[in-house]
C-alpha cells in the first residue's frame, strides 16, 4: 500500500510540474491581471486537490506530449476565455 500512495503522489507531483506549470505561465504572459495569475496559491492549492481526484484519467494526458498539448491549450483557453 506505502508503494501506491509514494506512486499517487509522485504522479500528483508531476501532473503539477508537466501539466499545471505551463499552462499557468502561458497564463501569465497572456493575462497578467488573471484571477488565477493574481490569486496563484489559491489556484495551485484548488489543483492540485483536483489532480489528486483525476490523477487515473489524466495519466494519458502525462505520458503524452501531444495529449500534454492538448489539455494546456483547452486549460488555458477555458481560463482566458470564460463564457
């Protein structure tokens, strides 16, 4: 059981680091006075709860470059352009 969490986490970790971190400084370049840019612990903290419920089906999202690509531009479009 220790070796799933250590796993969990370590994927959790690294959906931040692959997936949340460019799509928060493409962010950042576009919209400086974005609410997720101004209030970044806040939006770090709500995903990385998030990654941590949808760690299973995003993993293709993390073994994937294109699928990578794919989830920064939906992300970043979703948050500069909301409806």
């Amino acid at each position: 059981m220790e070796y799933f969490f250590a796993f969990y986490i370590a994927g959790v970790l690294f959906a931040m680091y692959k997936l949340y971190m460019p799509c928060f400084w493409v962010i950042k370049d576009t919209d400086p006075r974005n609410p997720v840019v101004l209030h970044n612990w806040i939006a770090f903290c709500v995903m990385l709860i998030g990654f941590s419920i949808i760690l299973i089906p995003l993993t293709p999202a993390l073994l994937s470059d294109k699928l990578g690509q794919r989830f920064c531009v939906s992300f970043c479009d979703a948050v500069l352009n909301p409806k």
